[in-house]
C-alpha cells in the first residue's frame, strides 16, 4: 500500500476511527494488528524477518542487564546480530553474485541467497541497537510488554523511513494515555497538510524538471545545466523526505503518537554543524550518540589535548563514514560520508585556535556567507551521494568546463521559490506551524490554496516515489 | 560535592577551556548549545571533563539540548548519575 494514495489514507483514517473507541492498552494492540497488516501489504515475508528481529532483541535486552553487572560481550553480540541482519539484507546485492561466483553457483543457492532489503530495515536496526545500548547502560529497563515493544517495532508511521525513535521516550509514550485536544488536531492537521505540499506539490514538481539522464550522462550537458539539475535534486531530495516524515507526524499526532521532528529548514543552516540538526536530525542524534560522542570522549580519555589531530579527525570522519555505510554498500556513498567528514573537520578547525562565535552572533553578511559555504559543500557532496564513482567523477570535471548561462526552468524556479518562501514563513519564526498564529481568514485562503494544488498534482501526474524508502 | 560547588568548576572548565575568555559572564541559565557558543565537539570535553572532577560517567544521549543546555541544568545531570551510581 503506497503512502499518496487515498486507499493508504482511508485505511488510516478507519483505524483511528475504531482506535478511539478503545481505552489505552487495545489501542496499542490496534496500531500493532493495523501496522502489521499494512507491512503485510508490501510484503509477508517482511514481516516475518522483522518479527524474529522484534523478538530477538526483545528477549536479548532482558538477557543484557541479567546478573550483577552488565556484561560487555552480551552488547556486542546483540549490536553484531543487529548489523549482520542489516548487511546480510542490505548488501546481499553487493556480495551475493560474488559469493555465488567463489562458490560455483547453482540455482538452490542462489535461490538461498536472492535476499530482498525488507522496507525500513535500516531505520529498525538503528533503533534496535540505541535500545539495547541504553538497557545496557542501565537508562532504560528492558521492556517487558512484548505488545508495546513489538508496536515500537512495527509502529507503521515511522517504520518506512523514519523518523529514528528512541525505546526511551517511544515505550513512555505507549505506557501513558493518549492527549489529543483542539491543539493537537490543528498542529497535526497542519504537518500533514504541509507535508503533503512538500511531497506531492514541491518534490514531484521539481523531480519533473530533472532531465532523466541528467545523472547518467552528464557529458550530455554543459556547467550551468548540471549545477541547476544538483541544486533542483537538492530541493527535490529535501521536500520529498521531509514531506513524508511531516505527513507521517500529522498522521501520528490523531492517534496521540508525537513523532521526532527530522527537518527545520535545512537551507539556512550557518555551518556544518548545524545542518546536521536540521536535515535528517533523527539520524544525526544517532550518529552523535553511539559512534561521534563514545569515539571522542575515548579519544579525550587518552589525550585530553582538544587540538590533537586524532581528537579532531576520527570521531567526525567515522561518524560520516558510517552514515556513508548505513545508505549503501558502494564507493561513491563511503567517499559521500567521508566528504561531509572532511568538512566537518575543516568547519571545526577555527575555533581550535580561537573561541567560537555563535551562529545568532555574528554579523549578517558572515551568516548568509555560511549559508552559501555549507549549500555549496552539500551540492558537491550529493554528487556523490546519487551517482556511481565514475560518473561522479565526471560530473565534477564537467562542472568546471564552464558553457553559457543558460535559464533555469520556470517550474524549477517556482518549485524552488515554494520550498524556500515554506522555509522562510517556519524559520522566522523558529515555528514548524507558523500558519496556526495567522488570521483564520488567511489560515482558510491557505488550506484551500494548498489543498487545490495536491489536487491537480495528484490528478496530473501519478506521485514519485519516496526516495529514502530506498535506504 | 554539592551544587554550587559543581556549577563553579563547569563555568570555570567552559569558561577557560572552550570560550577562551576566563574573566566571561556566564549566568547558570544561560543557554550554551542553543545559542551556540559550545557545540558538539565542545561538549564531548565538558563529558570527559565531568568523568575526571567529579568521577561520574553520563551517558552520551543524555547530554543533549534538553537536558544540558545550561551549567545548572549539567549539574543536576552530574548530580542525577551520581546518585544513580552511589545506588548501583
């Protein structure tokens, strides 16, 4: 069952009709049966590898913290049973033909070993692995309501791409009754109209301007064609995410669920810090709290000198390169990662040698200079991000083999010119729902007005695909 | 060990260490990673620096926005696991 479809819609819409006539606890056992359902319908063999995960970890969690003290080696047998499956699934593409190919092949075999990546896997293993780290630090208890810990698992909202939920704070929400007021509806309404917007209006319009081999064949076009086709994917990638991951909050807030937000106006970030708390932040925390910060307080233990080079370079690059990993198996994604490492790395070199000056602080050209500093780096690094190493190379080399201007396509420009006038109306503000503190006249013209245009984009073209599905 | 004790060995660590400017003001609701002036890599030294003074381990993802964004709120935190400790 697709997400842009009004069957996807209705089918959500009845469960949270039968969901509110229940008190607490068969609520939860209803977004189970319905989230499992829904899995059910991309595939029952998806459900099956993700409930012997559910079931693992729910029981190896409890095997964590038996006896006096936790034991190290029951931790790292549960994160390596947790990465195996990921690789095992993930990259049965990469290593399966030369298995094949080692072991002489044959069809029993290779009917062994043709694997498909169940949906959402690699958000689940993330989430896995934080959970049983945290029940191993002693932060968390390990749950012991297989209902709620399999609908942590299974939570339909979140489990095809996100947002990357904590045990912690998902499991408390699941034990506590459920708030939905006026308030709720109209912030949860509001993320789902504007999550639609992004997706259907602003994603699919700019990803129908891209030329479709633009990223194939660049030697087909010349510098300004290719530099317009990286900043449009840019934008389309961004609405495109972040539109799903607001769709799937506003769906969320009517069964009384908050989801983690996982963008804030990404484009205006002032460094490279920052960014990382603004696109995909659900993914960033992650990566700061079980690889960035462990490696650098290690790091720190050893030589408290901030300024060491090892201080400064591993934590940030393995960090990057793990994310690199967590996308794909493939050299253009691990050289991706180690790319937005390197600037990283370059971003925090200054303030080794003189205090930082925070982002609201310093003068308004240096800011906007920032923000042109980090959209350049992360346009030269979603080269790689989308393109395999050969070609990626290429399309560097063409970027510099500059042709005359040529004008941007009018849908790109107002495709563009809708994501950031969004962007600009959130950030002012630093409010997600700005719109709720409007006049209720100009709250109406709005709704209609972005209600109208999913309309006719829906009825004009049939909705892309949701990229990060594809992780 | 005791709160305002806590709170003056942070601002002093920060103060030195990390803004570089030992004589700033630096109030204890003052906010340090919201309004940038430490960050990420910053607050991996505020960690081990918590681990060698007071001899008290706090967990990664605890050391966040909400719950370290200010000298009282770390030391509440510094004092929180040193409880936790003291109960293992």
């Amino acid at each position: 069952m697709q997400i842009t479809t009004f069957q996807f819609l209705f089918y959500w819409l009845l469960v949270l009709a039968v969901y509110y006539l229940l008190p607490r606890r068969p609520q939860n056992v209803l977004l189970l049966a319905a989230s499992v359902l829904f899995y059910g319908t991309w595939s029952w063999r998806f459900v099956g590898v993700l409930g012997i995960l559910t079931l693992a970890n729910f029981f190896w969690a409890r095997f964590l913290r038996k006896g006096r003290a936790p034991i190290p080696w029951r931790l790292w047998l549960g994160i390596g049973g947790n990465v195996g499956s990921l690789v095992l699934f993930k990259y049965a593409d990469f290593f399966v033909p030369e298995l094949l190919h080692l072991l002489g092949g044959g069809p029993t075999l290779e009917w062994v070993l043709k694997i498909v990546l169940p949906v959402g896997l690699s958000y689940r293993i993330l989430e896995n692995i934080s959970y049983l780290v945290d029940v191993y630090r002693g932060q968390i208890p390990a749950s012991r309501n297989l209902v709620d810990f399999s609908l942590f698992s299974f939570y339909a909202l979140k489990l095809l791409s996100g947002p990357i939920e904590r045990a912690r704070s998902f499991l408390n929400r699941l034990a506590e009754p459920r708030l939905v007021d006026n308030d709720v509806v109209a912030r949860s309404f509001t993320l789902l109209v504007i999550g639609a917007f992004r997706k259907l209006v602003i994603a699919d319009t700019l990803a129908g301007v891209i030329p479709p081999l633009m990223f194939e064949s660049p030697s087909a076009y010349g510098s300004w064609e290719l530099v317009m086709g990286l900043l449009i994917y840019g934008f389309m990638l961004y609405n495109n995410f972040a539109g799903y991951t607001d769709m799937m909050r506003g769906l969320s807030g009517f069964f009384g669920l908050p989801l983690s937000s996982n963008f804030f106006c990404p484009f205006f970030s002032r460094n490279m810090t920052e960014i990382w708390t603004r696109w995909h932040t659900t993914l960033g925390l992650w990566l700061r709290d079980y690889i960035y910060m462990p490696l650098s307080r290690a790091f720190l233990r050893r030589n408290p000198n901030p300024r060491r080079w090892a201080n400064v370079v591993v934590p940030p690059m393995a960090a990057m390169l793990v994310s690199g990993l967590w996308h794909g198996l493939s050299w253009n994604l691990v050289c991706w990662g180690g790319l937005i490492g390197f600037f990283l790395v370059i971003s925090r070199l200054p303030s080794l040698w003189r205090p930082l000056v925070p982002p609201d602080r310093q003068p308004m050209w240096r800011q906007l200079l920032g923000m042109g500093a980090v959209a350049v780096a992360m346009a030269l690094s979603l080269v790689l991000f989308i393109m395999d190493f050969n070609t990626a190379a290429y399309f560097y080399e063409r970027l510099f083999f500059w042709t005359k201007w040529v004008a941007p396509p009018p849908l790109a420009v107002f495709g563009v010119a809708l994501s950031l006038g969004l962007d600009i109306c959130q950030y002012v503000r630093r409010d997600e729902v700005i719109f709720l503190r409007w006049p209720r006249w100009l709250q109406a013209a709005l709704l209609a007005a972005a209600l109208l245009a999913i309309f006719l984009a829906t009825r004009l073209k049939p909705a892309e695909p949701f990229i990060y599905q594809g992780f | 060990m005791n709160r305002a004790e806590i709170i003056d060995e942070l601002r002093d660590f920060i103060r030195t260490e990390l803004l570089g400017e030992p004589d700033a003001e630096l109030g204890v609701d003052e906010p340090l990673i919201t309004s940038g002036r430490i960050d990420s890599f910053s607050i991996a030294q505020v960690a081990v620096f918590v681990e060698t003074a007071f001899g008290v381990y706090v967990p990664d993802n605890e050391l966040v926005v909400d719950n370290a964004d200010t000298l009282a709120q770390m030391a509440d935190l510094v004092l929180r696991y040193a409880a936790d400790a003291a109960t293992d």
